[in-house]
C-alpha cells in the first residue's frame, strides 16, 4: 500500500492493547512503534462503539472487573484515532462480504477503510487476515508483528 502515514487498526487490536491476553504485548507494540513514527490511526466510525461494547461485555461475562472496564475505556478515550464515515466504506465494505464470502460486513469495513485509504490494516482477527491475505497483502494479522527488543530498537 502507498500510504506509510496512516494504518487502520480494529476494534480486536485495540482490545488486545487494553486488556491483558495473548498477543497484548504485540498490539502494545505496534500502538508504540506507530506513536514513534508518527503513523496516523485511523478506524471505521463504528470501531468505538465495537470497543466500548466488547469491554462492557466482557464486564457483565465477569471476564473483567468493573474497574478493569473503567481504566481500559479510559486508556482508550486517550489514544488518538481518526474515526472515518467515508461514504464509500459500506458499498465497498459489502462487496468485499460478498467478493470473500463473509457474513460480517461490518468487520469487513475495516479492509473496505484501509483500500480506500491505500494503507494497511492490521488486525487481531487472525481469520480474517488467512483468508483475504493472498489477495490483500496488505492486511496484517498483529501475531506476525515482530516486536523489537532494546538492543534492536537502538540501532
């Protein structure tokens, strides 16, 4: 993709980035290497109601603490991403459904966000990147980010 200045995330990475679980320190990470370089998020409008519901479920599971789901909403009104209402995510979102054989259309907003904005996408749906990975290589899943140690980091 041309656009090196701006990466779409979903809802599922920045969760990840929020709460403890396997791949946390990889989206950790990414959100990282992304502030240091100065690379723009950017995200489908509906990725904060996405967030803000998964958090709440996982609170009324009793997967996470009430307090949990407090620190982590605030964690994430403080990160800033640009929430898009492009006009042509939804035409674009449904025939990428339809062109992959989806049922989600709205998770496929986020391929839909990123095309439009010629960037990647990276995501912690791991089964969304396998299946449109060898058409759209530009749809990273966050288990293959490799995250650098000190020592790399310095040179």
């Amino acid at each position: 993709m041309k656009n090196s200045s701006l990466v779409c995330i979903d809802a599922n990475l920045l969760i990840l980035a929020l709460l403890p679980f396997p791949l946390s320190e990889r989206a950790d990470a990414f959100l990282d290497a992304c502030r240091r370089s100065r690379v723009a998020l950017v995200a489908p409008s509906l990725f904060a109601f996405e967030v803000a519901s998964t958090l709440h479920r996982l609170r009324l599971l009793g997967q996470i603490t009430a307090a949990a789901e407090e620190t982590a909403f605030k964690h994430f009104m403080a990160i800033q991403v640009h929430l898009s209402s492009h006009p042509r995510i939804f035409p674009l979102a449904r025939q990428l459904a339809l062109r992959f054989h989806q049922s989600r259309v709205h998770q496929m907003s986020y391929v839909a966000l990123a095309e439009l904005h010629g960037c990647e996408l990276w995501t912690a749906d791991n089964r969304l990147a396998a299946t449109v990975q060898d058409t759209l290589p530009w749809v990273r899943w966050i288990g293959d980010f490799k995250v650098l140690d000190e020592d790399d980091a310095d040179r």
